[in-house]
C-alpha cells in the first residue's frame, strides 16, 4: 500500500477517535475514503487525516454543507530544506539543460499540445508604456476579455494558452528582455515553481472556486506583487549594486536590515541550507564564464550577512551582468511561474472545493 493512504485502524488511532467515528466523517464529507481492490478496509488520505488531526474536534463535528476542508495535495514540484524536484526531476539536471518553453512542457506534461494562439499586437502601444512588472497582469486582463473561450478550464485548453502566453512573452517585452539569452533562460527555468508559495495559493483558491485561467493567473500575480515574494528581486538587485559601487559590504548590510529588517537575497525559508536553485543557476553561470563580478560581490554579501545566496540575489545577478532594467527580474519571475500555476490550477479543477476557516484561540 503506498505511503500516502492510512487504513481505518490507523486513521482512527491517529485522530484520536473510534472507526464509526472515522465513518460519521466520511458521512458528513468530512474526510474522504476510498477503497482498493482486495483490500478489506477503506483507505484515508494521510495529509487530509493529518490536517484534520490539528482541527479543533468541535470544528469536525460540523456538516460537510458547511465546511470542507481539505490539505492541498500536489505533483507539480516538491522540496526540502536542501532540493526541489520538477515531477520527480532534480532542478539542477534542468536547469541551464533544458530551454524554458521545454521545461515548461514537463511541468505541464504536455509532450503533445500544440501552444493556443495568443496575440498582444492590438494593445503594444498601451503596454509599452507600462513598466515591466505591470505588462503581464494587464496582458492577461486584455487577453482574458477577448477569448470567448474563457470559461474553459480542461487541462488541454490551459495547457494550450500556458504555452501559447511563453510564445508571446517576446512581444509583450520587447527589446527590454532578450528572453533568448542563455542565462535568462536558465533564470526562467528555475523560478517555474517552489510548492505553495503565496502566489500559487491564491491561485489555487481561485482555481478551487472555479475561476478562469486568466484570473486565476491574475490572482497569482497579484500575490506576487509584495515585495517579500516577486518584489524581492528588484530589492536584491539593488542591494547588489549598491555593494558593486564600492560601498562597504557591512554598510550596505547594515542599511538593508534598516530598511528592510532582512538582506533580501539571502537566506530562505524553507531551503535552510543553500537554495537549490541559486546553487544551479550559479553553476550554469560559472560554467559559461558569466556574470563574474557579480557572484563575487554576491559572495562578498554572503558572507557579511551570514546566510547563502537565494534565487532572487542570483536572478540579480543575471539582470545586472545582462543591463537589463530594473524591473526585469520580477517579469521573468511573473513569467516562469505562470507555467507552474497552470500546473497547479489543473490539479485544483479536479479537487473537491477548498474551504478556508479561521480558529478562534480567545
């Protein structure tokens, strides 16, 4: 049996409770059981158990017409304190190995469909005046009003406009973002996905209340917007430019925590070791002889701050040694990930509904 189901006797005794227990549960939609040939006894989910085993017993006893609940379970990508896996794939055999579009296909599992037709021609003007962090979510709006197909959420339709929104990612950036540079590609690769973060929770609640694609992307996006999650690229950009100048690396930290109570670009909340994905996109540039200087000075930070190198210092890093413009490493972040919600959507429209609810602890 695998790992992730529990039998009747061993969800019982992990609640704390008896099987009719267990049973009025299932009854209520509670919890969910499900049975396997030959096998005598119903099966549980051992997230779900798990999550309900933290659930106030009073808060069990509720109907399932007005509560349900649920842990999120997912295959798109999966990590721990020191790797992050791409189905099953350690991130650093893909990244700098595999182009970004490729990636994307694996993630997606989409080996055999063909990109949607997206076009952003009719709106360049109005979006070339916009900045590079805003192109995106506006693009997305526009696209969304014109698609009399909207309100498809099979798997093929959003694979199919994920790949279709990489096509046209050219166009939608212009000569701001050379998105075909090697190390841009490899930066992409890298940011597609890292479990639930904020952004793809708001997606996938979005997603669980059967929103469209493109506002559920929409929804991803404005998670992303805040300056500990996409916002952090342009904040580690600029402390890495500031101590490229020739200002004091204790100076430049010492004014970083003033302003920001942290060094952004250091350090992770999950990856309490190195971040696996600053410690691939380092070796892809190592390996191609770029961006010297500027792993130096990353060093340099590292070391003053006392914590590694995460993804955003290095995405500042390829966005300083690259020129692009400043708000170009929180684009590319915008970009890789919305092949990693659409991932995460697809799993969501075939879960039941999630319902959020909130713990009194007066």
């Amino acid at each position: 049996m695998s790992d992730r189901y529990l039998t009747t006797s061993e969800a019982a005794r992990r609640l704390g409770v008896k099987p009719a227990t267990l049973y009025a549960y299932v009854s209520r939609g509670v919890l969910r059981s499900v049975r396997r040939p030959g096998q005598l006894e119903s099966l549980y989910d051992r997230a779900e158990v798990d999550a309900l085993a933290t659930t106030p017993s009073s808060a069990r006893r509720e109907s399932g017409a007005l509560l349900r609940f649920r842990s999120v379970v997912s295959a798109v990508s999966s990590q721990d304190e020191q790797h992050l896996y791409y189905r099953g794939r350690p991130i650093a055999e893909l990244c700098g190995a595999l182009p970004f579009a490729e990636a994307a296909r694996l993630v997606l599992e989409a080996a055999d469909v063909d990109p949607a037709v997206l076009s952003v021609d009719a709106d360049r003007d109005l979006l070339g005046q916009l900045a590079l962090n805003r192109r995106l979510p506006v693009a997305l709006a526009l696209l969304g009003a014109r698609d009399p197909m909207r309100a498809d959420t099979t798997p093929r339709a959003l694979v199919a406009r994920s790949l279709g929104l990489i096509e046209v990612a050219p166009r939608l950036f212009g000569d701001s973002i050379d998105l075909a540079d090697d190390t841009v590609q490899a930066l992409l690769v890298a940011l597609i996905d890292n479990g639930l973060a904020a952004s793809t929770t708001a997606a996938r609640v979005a997603a669980s209340a059967r929103a469209g694609w493109y506002d559920v992307l929409s929804a991803g996006l404005a998670a992303m917007g805040g300056r500990l999650h996409g916002g952090a690229a342009l904040d580690a950009r600029l402390v890495l430019r500031e101590a490229m100048t020739g200002t004091p690396v204790a100076e430049v930290v010492a004014r970083a925590v003033e302003v920001h109570g942290r060094v952004p670009g250091f350090g992770h909340v999950v990856y309490r070791a190195a971040d696996p994905r600053a410690t691939a996109l380092i070796g892809v540039l190592r390996a191609r002889g770029r961006a010297a200087a500027e792993l130096r000075a990353l060093e340099r930070l590292s070391e003053a701050v006392g914590a590694p190198v995460n993804v955003d210092g290095v995405s500042a890093a390829i966005c300083q040694a690259r020129g692009l413009p400043d708000r170009a490493g929180e684009a590319l972040f915008q970009l890789a990930r919305t092949v990693g919600i659409t991932a995460h959507a697809i799993e969501e429209y075939a879960e039941a509904p999630l319902r959020w609810r909130a713990r009194n602890d007066g």
